[in-house]
C-alpha cells in the first residue's frame, strides 16, 4: 500500500511567513510529530532570498529592493540568491530521513530528488533534463533549482520553478555573482535561464502547474498525496516563530565585516559552487578575530558552518594551522557540504592569508585586500620580476581615439595614459587590452618571448572566473582591482565582448604606485644578491616596449567574454 502523504497548499504568504513556516515543518517532522508532507509555496510581495550562507552585502541590491517594496528575507536552505515574485512557485519535501536512506544529501539524492519535476515538466511539452550538482536545465538554460536542510531525523528539501521570469527586475535586484560563468560564449544570463512562459509561448495557469507536480511525486516517490492543513502544533510555533524570521537580526546574520580595514577576503569558485572567505584579523597579536565561510553551496547540518567559524576564532595565523582545524572538522563528520570538502575552504583561506602577507611591504591592508596573484605569490611574482604592464581599454576616455586600440599617446587625461607612463619609464612592455582572447593572446606570446612576469588591472569578478585561464598560461602576475562601475554591475557583457563598453572605469593609481614601488625595491634587492645581474631575463630584454599582458576585468570589458549575469 502506497504511503500517504499530506498536500499543503497554503495561499501566497510574505518572505517571513514562508521562511518561519520552513523552520517549522521540518522542525516538528524532525521530532516525529507530523506526517511527510509535500508543500507548494508562493510569495506576495515579490521577495528577495539569499541562501542561508550568503550575505546580503555581496548578494542584494538593498537600495533598489526598498524603493521597489520587494521584500527581503534568508533561506534556512543553501545555495544562491534569487527574486521570488508573485509569478514563481515553490515545492518542498518535508520527510523522514528513512524515507530516502540517507543521513547526508549527495548527488544521487539531488538527481532523485528533481525526476518529479523533469517528468511534470515533460508532461506539460517542455524537454527538460537533470544538471548536476541540483538544477533542471531546458537546452542548457536553467529552469529550476533545489537545495535543502535537516533537522534531527527530517528532511526538508525544496525546488523552485520559474514559471513567468522578470529578468531585468532580477537584475536590478541581485549583485548576480558573474564569477560561477564558466562558458565563455555565455554573455547574459537571458541566455541562462529560460521559464515555462517562454517555454510554452504562454503562462500557464498555477493549478495546472500543481496539477503536473502532484502526479509526478506520486509517481516517482510511490505515494498518495492527500491535501491537509497545519496541525495546532504546527501554528503554535509558527505564531512564535515568526518575529524571528521577520527580525534584522536573522535577515542580516551573516555580515562579514569586510569594509574594515583589518579584513582580508578570498574567494575560489567550483563546479559545486562559490565559498568565499572574509578574515577579520588580530595584526599585532597575528590572530584570527573572526572569520566568515560565505557563498552559494549547501551544508549539513545547518548550524555546522557556525560552528566551525567558532573553532577557528582566536586561532594563529598560520595557513597549514587553520586548514588543519578544518580538515580535522569535516574527517569528524562536524559537517557535510555535498560534492566539496576541507580544501574547497582551504583555498580561500590561504588566498586571504597571501592578501594579509602583502601589508609587510609598507601597503595598507584594506589596499591589500584589492590585489590578487596568479601562478605564484605576491613574494614570488616579484621576486620573477615583472617586465610588463597590462591596462584596460574602458579605463580610456570614453571619446578617445585610441580607447578601442591597443595603443596610448599617454596624453594625460585619463589614468590609462598615467599608467603607460609609469610603465614605458620602466621599459616595461605596455599595452591596452581590447578582449578577453587578446589577453590570451598577448600572455601566451609573452611567456613565449620569455616575459617573467606582469602587473594588470582587473575587476574581481574577471579574477575569479578567469583565475583557471591564468592559472593554465603559467606566467606569473600581480593583478589589482580597479574602480568605478563596470560592465559586470551594468550587465553589458556583450557590448564589452564585442570591444564597445562605453562606460569609462578607472585604475587604482595609488595602488599602483605602491606596488611599482615595491617591485623597484624587490629589483635593487634582487640585483645586490646577484651581484649586479639584472632581473630581466635576456628572452625578455630584446622585447620592445609598447604591448603588454596583463590582467585585467577591463581587458575582458575590453571585449573578452565579459558575461554578466
């Protein structure tokens, strides 16, 4: 005999209700006090969620959202953010832990978990598919996720479901994390994601959609659905619950307090997702005052993460130290992040660590926390001693003559010309970067010629998408973060893909000075320890200055596959 399940289908509540609502099912399922349940929820207003490891700060528009009047509230699940409107609908499994035979989610289970949906969406016309790690993809556009938590002997699992998607008002919304683009040929996220209006050249009506759900979870998972409502236990709790989930204090809980100037950050993106680790640091007594582990990945059990934050607080600041404690921390079984494990958070880790390592040359820390290195340390890059400069063409004036070129008359009306100035004195090879595949182009073409080293300019989120392609060329670099608003924030991905960003950004110039400065101090040093030899190999020495690679989130806008989600 089929098991029987109770239907919950409440009409649209606020971000709060639902939120408190979750905590409540899987709460009271988790002690045995309620039956399996599948729920469908929906939102009125339009809600803004991020996932229960990510901070508002890095993911919402906060200023937008409140002059808009969407609502803005925390998951109790992982995973990214994502605007809920009145036109999306949800599904959750809240259910024993037994039922699926397994204590910790894994890949099988996700895939397990998003057949229903595939089937109900294949009844209704639709082609879609399974995309690991929990997505459902149409042709390669997403068009639905999932994501979960657990509680004592409870699951509780949810997907969503786009069925009428407002890109532009997302867009507006979320500071969409562009750095999880890997594809080069995706420009926009239009060409990301699609929903059962574009689908169905229609928007079909919510009950149909439940309709299709309801008969492909009997199916798939071989149970009745029968629709109920909230036990009295259920809404007691819900009624206490509730001032919580519509407190500040759980929708801002997790707030790095990255703005400080004795933070450091890294971040390391992977197939499973985006971990980024903010380190508010003790420098004098070389501590680790606290330490946030963000992002869009999913962890068991839910307070796991917290508390392996807590065990490394006071902690020295020793890379090879910290990354014991949470190696030790995942081995116990103290948590559980499907598909990633202890080095996923290792790596950040030591990034920020390399970033704090910086100050010892006399740079601010809060200055330190805008340089990034590829294939080697920021000691290491100099010591090779960098022999090229790489600048972004948007940093030009926007009516220069020469902003989409490679080339710079240094004439002194934007920071590009000050920068090329400040290269070409050094007979440094200098050039514009005009796309992503000249960046390429010029880095490989350097290291041929035997360029030890380069510095550039970039935006952080070209670092981090683009971190594998440097890692792969090999040529070592100092890259730093520039200014101003860049096509990433404006989603003009393909304008700078085809070399015509039309915003102007600009360089850091006094970042760049400070690290001129020290790479001339690490040469003189280098040529005292070699008895006068010079840094610059002799590969090197024969190349004429005027083209450089470099790095740089410009030399993507410049026209590489800059995509913005």
């Amino acid at each position: 005999m089929k098991a029987q399940w109770r239907l919950l289908d409440l009409p649209p509540m606020t971000a709060a209700e639902n939120m408190a609502l979750d905590e409540v099912l899987v709460e009271v399922r988790g002690s045995g006090h309620s039956r399996d349940t599948l729920r469908f929820l929906q939102f009125r207003p339009a809600t803004v969620l991020v996932g229960f490891h990510q901070s508002l700060q890095e993911e919402v528009r906060l200023s937008y959202c409140r002059e808009h009047g969407i609502d803005v509230n925390r998951r109790i699940t992982g995973g990214g953010g994502l605007l809920f409107d009145e036109n999306q609908l949800g599904w959750e499994i809240i259910c024993a832990k037994s039922f699926f035979g397994v204590g910790i989610p894994n890949a099988n289970l996700f895939r397990r978990l998003c057949e229903p949906t595939i089937t109900a969406l294949r009844g209704m016309g639709i082609d879609a598919a399974f995309r690991p790690r929990n997505d459902i993809e149409v042709a390669g556009r997403k068009i639905s996720g999932t994501g979960g938590t657990d509680c004592e002997s409870a699951f509780l699992f949810q997907g969503t479901l786009l069925v009428d998607f407002d890109i532009e008002t997302m867009l507006k919304c979320l500071r969409v994390p562009v750095e999880k683009l890997k594809a080069k040929e995706i420009d926009s996220i239009k060409k990301r994601v699609t929903c059962l209006a574009w689908e169905l050249g229609r928007v079909p009506e919510t009950r149909e959609v439940k309709r299709n759900l309801v008969e492909a979870f009997e199916q798939h998972m071989g149970i009745t659905l029968r629709l109920g409502g909230l036990t009295a236990e259920e809404e007691d709790l819900l009624s206490k619950k509730l001032p919580h989930f519509q407190s500040q204090e759980w929708i801002d809980m997790v707030r790095p307090t990255y703005e400080k100037t004795e933070v450091v950050q890294g971040a390391r993106k992977s197939p499973f997702g985006l971990v980024r680790v903010t380190m508010q640091l003790n420098i004098p007594r070389k501590t680790l005052k606290n330490m946030y582990i963000t992002g869009d990945f999913l962890s068991f059990p839910s307070r796991a993460l917290f508390d392996l934050e807590a065990a490394l607080r006071g902690q020295p600041l020793d890379g090879d130290h910290l990354c014991g404690i949470i190696t030790d921390f995942f081995k116990a079984g103290k948590i559980a992040i499907p598909d990633m494990g202890a080095e996923d958070i290792c790596i950040p880790l030591r990034m920020a660590l390399e970033k704090a390592a910086i100050a010892r040359h006399g740079i601010p820390l809060e200055h330190c926390n805008r340089i990034f290195t590829t294939n080697g340390s920021f000691d290491e890059v100099l010591a090779a001693g960098p022999q090229a400069l790489l600048l972004p063409y948007c940093a030009k004036l926007k009516d220069c003559d020469l902003r989409f070129t490679r080339a710079c008359r240094a004439c002194g009306e934007c920071s590009v010309g000050d920068a090329w100035t400040l290269g070409r004195e050094r007979k440094w090879r200098t050039v514009c970067i005009t796309s992503f595949e000249h960046l390429m182009q010029e880095l490989e073409k350097m290291k041929g010629q035997g360029v030890s080293a380069f510095i550039g300019c970039c935006c952080q989120p070209f670092y981090i998408k683009h971190v594998e392609d440097f890692d792969r060329l090999g040529l070592p670099g100092i890259l730093i973060d520039i200014e101003n608003t860049t096509c990433y924030d404006l989603d003009q991905s393909e304008a700078a893909h085809r070399g015509e960003f039309s915003s102007q950004t600009m360089l850091n110039m006094a970042l760049l000075h400070d690290i001129l400065r020290v790479a001339g101090q690490a040469e003189l040093a280098g040529q005292a320890a070699g008895a006068g030899q010079p840094i610059m190999t002799e590969g090197a020495a024969g190349i004429a200055p005027g083209v450089t690679p470099g790095v740089t989130a410009d030399a993507e806008k410049v026209g590489g596959t800059h995509a913005a989600l």
